[in-house]
C-alpha cells in the first residue's frame, strides 16, 4: 500500500475516531451512560489500530505521524460541528433584560416553555431575569422570542449537568381519549 493511501487511511481513521471521543465526551457529561459506552469502545478500538499503524512505520515514513496530527485536530473541529447540529443535553438560559419588559416571561409561557422571573437592580436601573432550563435544541426558539421584544439581550447560557424535571412544550393538541382525560 502506498504512503499517501496509507497516510489517507489513518487520517480518515484518526477523524472518525477523534469525533466518536468528543461525542463520547459531551455524552458523559449529559449522563448518557449506554452512548458513552458505545462510543468509547469503537473510539478506542479504531484508536488502538491507527496507533499500532503509526508506531510501527513511523521511523521509515514520518509523514504519517503529520496525517496522525491532522486527523487529531480535523476530528476536533468534526465532533464540534456534530455536536452543535445534534445539541444534546439540557442547558439553563438566563436573560437579563429591562424591567419594562416583563412581558416576554408570558409570550415564553405561551409557547410552552416554563421560565422563573427574578427582580433586581442592574447598572443603569431595575431588571427582570428570566431563567429556562430546557433542550439546548430549544434555546433558539426561545432566545428568538426574547429578541422580538428585545434587540441586544444579554444572556448567558450554562450547561446543566443535572436537571430533577423539564417542562417542554406541548405540540399535540389533546383529542380524543386525551381530551377526556384532560377533563377530569
């Protein structure tokens, strides 16, 4: 087999496996024991090869040890751009905003969404917090709210490690024998 195809072979290799770790890593800290478990095997199992492909010809090829480096870093940016198409886990949204515009607390209401308000004086006068916790998939459509009434919030948003209960939106209206168990 030829360098180049060589090199190709452990970059591609070097790629996937660098992603399954950063998605193995982001899947730890949502608690998603079973993912990481997965992920973990088939990271280190095309990692244990690559490397013994590596180790083994590097001192006659040394340029697969720069194919090697460029998977590294090319499947950084991969599980990052994964990460961020697939968003799991939950995150907390704090919103500071004016008080005047207490109102966007009921229109995130609306949409289904359960937030708490909090009342404080800020550097250029009264403010309303608002904080969700909710899907960070989700947190689009609600900044997207916020920002209807407000241009330029400030917000801040932390992933949540852990979470007792989550409230998401209802999308389903409730017919049939929903509705009648709504009734009682």
């Amino acid at each position: 087999m030829s360098i180049i195809l060589m090199g190709i072979l452990i970059f591609i290799a070097r790629v996937i496996d660098v992603t399954l770790g950063t998605l193995r890593t982001l899947s730890i800290v949502s608690g998603r024991m079973i993912i990481a478990f997965l992920l973990g095997f088939v990271e280190i199992s095309i990692w244990l090869f690559m490397i013994s492909k590596v180790l083994a010809d590097i001192y006659e090829n040394p340029v697969l040890g720069i194919f090697y480096s460029l998977g590294f870093a090319t499947g950084n940016a991969v599980g990052i751009m994964i990460e961020k198409k697939i968003s799991f886990g939950h995150i907390v949204i704090r919103v500071i905003i004016p008080f005047a515009e207490k109102n966007i607390a009921d229109k995130i209401r609306e949409a289904g969404f359960a937030i708490t308000t909090f009342d404080g004086d800020g550097l250029k006068g009264r403010v309303t917090e608002l904080c969700v916790a909710c899907q960070k998939d989700e947190s689009r459509k609600i900044l997207a709210i916020i920002k209807t009434q407000v241009p330029n919030p400030f917000y801040i948003a932390e992933q949540a490690v852990g979470i007792s209960r989550i409230f998401r939106p209802s999308y389903l209206q409730t017919t049939g024998w929903r509705s009648v168990l709504k009734k009682k």
